[in-house]
C-alpha cells in the first residue's frame, strides 16, 4: 500500500514558514508582501479559486487586492489594469486568473505584466530563464514548483530518475519537464499524439499525470514502488472530486501517491503565498 502523500499538511507547514517570512520582512524592511489576483467574468471554479487566493494572502499577511472585472471588459481595459498594477510599489506579484473571456489575448495579456512581478511564471523572459537554468532568481509556475516541494518533501531522488508526465500544458507539464531536467531527470512528456504510452509509464520511477481525465492511469500502467503525481481535478456526475489516477488500483502498486483532493491542489495555492513573498524579497535585493 502506497504511502498517501498529504498535500494538504504539507501545504500548511509551508504556509507557516511563509508567514514567519512575512513577519521578518515587515520588521527588518518594512516591507508588505502584495498580491493582486484579477478575474474577468464569472466562470464559478475561477471565482472561487480567486477567492481562495486572496483570502490565503489575508490570512497570512499580505496586501491582497482581488479586482473583479466584467466578462464584457476590453482587452484594452485589462492591460491598463495590469499596468497600473505594475507602477504600484505595494504589488509584488500579479495574477490574471485563467481561462480569460474568448475576445481576450492571453499571451497579450501574460506579456503586459512585468517579469518581476509575473507570480505565475508565465511570462517568457521567465519561461526563458527556466529552460536555460539561469543562475539568477525567477519565478516558475507554482502547480509544478508545488510539485518538486512534494518530491523533495518524501526525498525523491531525482537526479537520473525516469519521470514520465503525461500533459504537455503551459501550466503544468512544459514547465515542469524544464524544473525536473535541471535536477538531472530523464524526462518523458507524453501526450495527444504520443505512441507506446504504456511502454513509458511502466519504466516511470515517477509518473505526474494532468490530463484531466478520470481514470486515465491504472494499477497496471504503473511499475511496482512508483511515485504517482495526480494534477487532474474532475467533477463526477454525482458531485465528487477525482482525480486522473484510478487510485484505488494505482496505491495498491505505487509507493507514494497524491489523493484528490488535498494532493497537488492545496501546494499549489500555497507555493502562490511562497513565490509572492519571494518577490518581494528579489523586489528588496
Ligand atoms: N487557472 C488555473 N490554474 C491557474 C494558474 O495557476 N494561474 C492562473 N493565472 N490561472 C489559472
């Protein structure tokens, strides 16, 4: 049986480690961590994941500005939002809430905001920074710098492992193949068009599965002591959350795994609260 990997109380511990750093950043600088999360329209998942954001921040300290902005609102309107935000000395990291509205440009609007306060990690001065492995403080997309906490946090050895992800996404799997070949992985990234799936899963020492698809990953896709990494949140009919790992099958195979939810999910929001902090620090340097 599997050890259950609790992301959760992970997640809490880094939480208190990021308000110690707040508490030290105001005494020793003066210094408020700010973060500005923005949703435009009123897809219900992203209002409540922007609302969680912003009441995390509270809650641990920070200046938190959540701007609710109409699904009617210009490409326009959302950019000189963003700018305004740039200037603000009290705003260390901002944060567009994804998917935006159809007549919106998403890489329009990534580009408009600063590098140094891009908290996603998605703007490409700092996608560049990560595939070269610059030597220098950037910010990387949290759901996968959740996920190497994770794999540090149970000692994962990862130089030379066989990590298979299946998901090439902007948020999870690009960035995540780059954070794991710079600790020397061998990294498999599978996905719509990959052929012998079944053969890279069996040979993973650690598989991170985001498809968004239940079930995608069963027991006998897995080697025996695997690690299984599961990035997918789905709603079933009858209400519930899963994830894409049959995890019943897969935790009886592998030897550690993330449940759905409390697994990935919460390091996510909290390596949010971590990156935000960290930017206000690199904003001190
Ligand atoms: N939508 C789903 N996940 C994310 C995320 O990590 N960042 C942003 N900006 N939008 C999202």
């Amino acid at each position: 049986m599997a050890k259950i990997i609790d992301g959760k109380a992970l997640a809490a511990q880094l939480n208190e480690q990021t308000a110690l750093r707040v508490e030290k950043l105001k005494t020793q600088s003066g210094l408020v961590p700010g973060l500005a999360v923005i949703i435009v329209g009123d897809d219900p998942a992203s209002v409540i994941y922007t609302r969680n954001k912003a009441k995390k921040a509270t809650k641990l300290g920070f200046k938190s500005v959540l701007r609710k902005l109409p699904a009617t609102t210009s490409e326009q309107e959302l950019l000189t939002e963003i700018q305004q935000l740039n200037h603000d000395p009290s705003i260390h990291g901002i944060l567009v809430q994804e998917p935006l509205p159809d007549h919106i440009h998403q890489e329009k609007v990534i580009e408009a905001i600063a590098p140094e306060k891009d908290v996603d990690g998605f703007h490409p001065v700092n996608v560049g920074k990560l595939y070269t492995n610059a030597n220098e403080h950037y910010p990387v997309a949290c759901t996968p710098r959740g996920i190497i906490t994770m794999l540090d946090h149970l000692q994962a050895p990862l130089e030379g492992a066989n990590v298979v992800i299946v998901g090439r996404s902007r948020l999870v799997g690009k960035p995540l193949q780059a954070l794991l070949m710079n600790r020397n992985a061998t990294v498999t990234v599978l996905h719509h068009h990959s052929r012998d799936e079944k053969y890279y899963l069996k040979h993973a020492d650690i598989i991170v599965v985001a498809v968004g698809q239940p079930n995608f990953l069963s027991a006998d896709d897995v080697k025996p002591g695997a690690i299984v990494i599961d990035v997918g949140i789905n709603r079933t009919a009858d209400g519930h959350l899963v994830g894409d790992v049959e995890f019943a099958g897969v935790s009886q195979v592998a030897s550690a795994i993330t449940p759905v939810p409390g697994g990935v999910g919460p390091m996510t929001i909290a390596t949010l609260m971590q990156q935000t902090v960290d930017l206000a620090e690199w904003s001190n340097d």
